[in-house]
C-alpha cells in the first residue's frame, strides 16, 4: 500500500472505476444474450435496449468506439439472421 496521499487516493479511484468498469461490461454481455434469447415479439426492443448500453459504455470510454461498432454490428447481423 502506498504511503503518498495522492497516489492512495489514485488507488482507490483507480478500484472504483474498475469496479464501474467489470459491472458496465458485465450489464453488456446480459443484455446481448437477453437479445438473442428473444422472441420475435421482443426482439427488437430487446436488441434496442443492448444498443443504447453498448452506446454508453463507447462514451464513457469503457470500450473503444470501434468495439462498440462490431459488438453492435454481429448483434444486428445475428438477430437478423434468426429472423429469416
């Protein structure tokens, strides 16, 4: 542990955003698998809803813009493909 007031205080926001960061990535997985375990009914709004959380998670700079782009991308291609 270190002994520099600065740098425990960087520790601990460092563990906060981790922290923020595992939960984020964890609600992203959730909702891509409610995605495509859905219905026909309940595709769409539930492919809407794993959009907008991936969108956040891009902003806030927890995954890269691109990766958001292809996580977005294979959801959409997939859905689509089941409906077929």
């Amino acid at each position: 542990m270190p002994n520099i007031k600065s740098v425990i205080k960087d520790v601990k926001r460092s563990r906060e955003r981790h922290e923020r960061n595992i939960a984020v990535k964890s609600k992203i997985k959730t909702m891509v698998k409610k995605a495509h375990a859905a219905g026909e009914e309940e595709v769409k709004q539930a492919v809407s809803a794993a959009t907008s959380v991936i969108d956040k998670a891009a902003e806030k700079g927890i995954i890269h813009k691109n990766a958001a782009a292809r996580r977005k991308s294979r959801l959409m291609k997939a859905t689509s493909k089941a409906a077929e």
